[in-house]
C-alpha cells in the first residue's frame, strides 16, 4: 500500500493526523523541520507515539528541500500541514512566514502537481477576518486582518491555480481555533492552563467576550481523513465545531476542568486578532459527512491531563536533555 505524507508532522494538530492514520493500517512518512517558533522538545514530546510505530518513518526536512520530491513521487495523499502558524508574530516576523506558507506551500504543490498526488491542506479561519456574518460560510469574502490570514488565501489561492492548470486534486480546510492535547504553547488555552497550573495570572487580550468556535483536535484530524478519503477536489471546507462560546465562558470551564479560580488580567486587543470566529459546517457536514463530537467538557479535560503529565516530563528530562532526542533517532 502506498505511503502517505504529512507535513508539520512534529506539529500540534499533525502529530495527530500520524497517529490515527497509524491506527488507520496507514504507512505514515512524518516530514517536519522544527522550526524555531516553540521549542524542539515539546515536538520531539509530540511524535513519541509515532516513532514507535514500525509503519511510521519520520524525515527531519524543510518542505523547501528538493529531496521532499521523492517522498511525494511515493505517496497516495500528501496532508500539508507545516506552516508558521499564530496571528500576533506575523506582523513581525513575515519573511518567516512567507517562506513556510507561501513558498513552502508551492514547493509542496509542485510535488504533488508532478506526481498527480491528491493534496489535503490546512487553512484557517484567519482567511475571513471580522466576517459580516456569523456563523461564516465558506462563501463569504475573505478579508484577512492580519499577515498570517493573508499568507493562508495565498495558500488557498496557489492551490485554486495549480488545481485548474495542472489538475491537481486539492482539498482546503479552514480549521476553527484548534484546542486538545499538544496544543502550541502560544496559543490562548495552553497559556491559560500553564498560567493556572504556576499559579500566576491568566492573561486576555480584549474583554473575554469574543466569541470562539473552539474545535477539538480529535475532531479536527477526523474531518482532515474524510476530506482526503471523501472530499471534493477544489473545494475549501470550514472545520469546526459549529459552537460558538465567549472565551469568559470557556475559562469558567477551565477552572472546573484544574479545579481552580483563574485569576484574570486584560489587556488591549491586539493588531490581527479578529473578534468573533462561528462556523457554518453545514458543507463538511453534508459532503464529508463530518460533525464535530467532542464536547468542550471532556475536550478540555483531555488537554489538561496532558498538560499536566508534560510538565512533569518536561522536568524529569531537564537534567538529562539528551533522553528526548534519543526517541527520535530510533
Ligand atoms: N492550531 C490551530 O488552531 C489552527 C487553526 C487554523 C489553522 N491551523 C493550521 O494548521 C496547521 C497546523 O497548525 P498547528 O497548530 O499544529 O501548528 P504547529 O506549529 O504545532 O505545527 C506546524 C509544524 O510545521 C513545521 N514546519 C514549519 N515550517 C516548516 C518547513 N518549512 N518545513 C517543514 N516543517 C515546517 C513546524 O516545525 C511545526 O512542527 C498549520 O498550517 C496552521 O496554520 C491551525
């Protein structure tokens, strides 16, 4: 049978992606570069499960190197998933993001054109910026408000123009503020969590009345499968769970979940952070025939145990910082 690809394989959301198709009888070929932006080891800490597995093979590569070809020239699907993600750095860091979202995205659909290899790939909500109309359909405008939104309609705009010039079979997810075990330590539930764990602070940008369509990352790996096995090439699916809750409301549920009062601090909203996300799924519902399952409750439970038998990984490997890396040269 043949391999599939994944890219950001080391990542939150595609380590995942490898281990359930794993578990799927899938051979698995892992590519990630560790890029700089969260640290090696909680990736190394991410792919454990993988490496273990005689059907997974991982490659330490830059989707920009020429030798990704001849993984692709193997593959029945390739899931690109490696990216700079988050909203904030982009206005910074934009070569950075360029390089992985752009011209890491073409180096991977030249691949796949090549090969004739169908390409599932992770977009975001981030392509809409404040939408109008909420919950936002796949049909409304895309007006990003920040330079990583803009990279993702780059990413969905090259894939639109190798689909119609080479007749690449693509397939676009536009996934909703992802949340679960391994979630990136930037991202708002996972500063939370640690913030309430040290016993500090818990941080919000804005009044904590923003609206998010927190989408398990359970779930999300399960629309990302269906939409290679079922989804339409060319189209571009909302994945999410179709339930928007104030982050006030959310952090409420993750003090139950720590059995602890969070301690809030505001600060000013920031340049690129939109200010509501709610999707319609109707579309991933009726051609992908996904819908979301996973209940805030027990999803947050899930990323809490997780967070909190990481950290005592992370302190029983500080003294001895070559343990993490041998798992990986297995
Ligand atoms: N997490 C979310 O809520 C969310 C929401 C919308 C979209 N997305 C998208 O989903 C994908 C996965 O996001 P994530 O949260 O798991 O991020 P992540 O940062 O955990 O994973 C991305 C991985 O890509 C790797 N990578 C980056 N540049 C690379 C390159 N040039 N070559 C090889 N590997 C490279 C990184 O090392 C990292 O391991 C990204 O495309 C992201 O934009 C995520």
């Amino acid at each position: 049978m043949k391999p599939v690809v994944i890219t950001g394989a080391a990542g939150f959301i595609a380590s995942h992606l490898c281990e359930a198709l794993l578990a799927a009888g899938c051979t698995v070929y892992g590519v990630d570069a560790f890029s700089p932006h969260y640290a090696r080891e909680l990736k190394e800490l991410n792919l454990l499960a993988s490496v273990a597995h005689k059907r997974f093979a991982f490659h330490e590569l830059d989707i920009l190197d020429p030798a990704l070809d001849e993984l692709v020239g193997e593959a029945k699907w390739v899931f690109h998933l490696a990216a700079r993600p988050g909203v904030r750095d982009s206005w910074s860091d934009f070569e950075d993001y360029n390089r992985a979202n752009i011209l890491g995205t073409r180096a991977v659909l030249d691949a796949t054109a090549r090969h004739h290899v169908r390409l599932i790939y992770a977009s975001s909500s981030s392509v809409y910026g404040n939408a109008v109309e909420l919950p936002v359909s796949e049909a409304a405008p895309l007006r990003p408000v920040s330079p990583y939104g803009a990279s993702k309609v780059m990413t969905e705009m090259l894939s639109g123009a190798y689909a119609r010039s080479y007749g690449l079979e693509t397939v676009g997810l536009r996934y909703f503020t992802v949340y679960g075990p391994r979630q990136r330590p930037d991202m708002a539930l996972a500063r939370f969590i640690e913030a309430m764990l040290a016993g500090r602070e818990v941080l919000l940008f804005g009044d904590g009345r923003q609206l998010r369509d927190f989408t398990y990352v359970g779930d999300v790996v399960a629309a990302t499968v269906a939409a290679a096995e079922r989804g339409r090439a060319g189209a571009v699916y909302n994945v999410a769970s179709g339930n928007a809750r104030p982050l006030l409301e959310v952090l409420d549920a993750l003090g139950d979940a720590l059995n602890r009062e969070p301690r809030l601090a505001f600060d000013t909203t920031k340049a690129g952070d939109v200010r509501d996300t709610w999707a319609c799924t109707d579309l991933a519902c009726r051609e992908l025939g996904f819908q979301a399952e996973t209940s805030l409750t027990e999803g947050l439970a899930a990323q809490v145990r997780e967070a909190k038998r990481r950290r005592v990984a992370l302190a029983a490997a500080k003294p001895n910082t070559s343990s993490s890396s041998s798992a990986l040269s297995r």
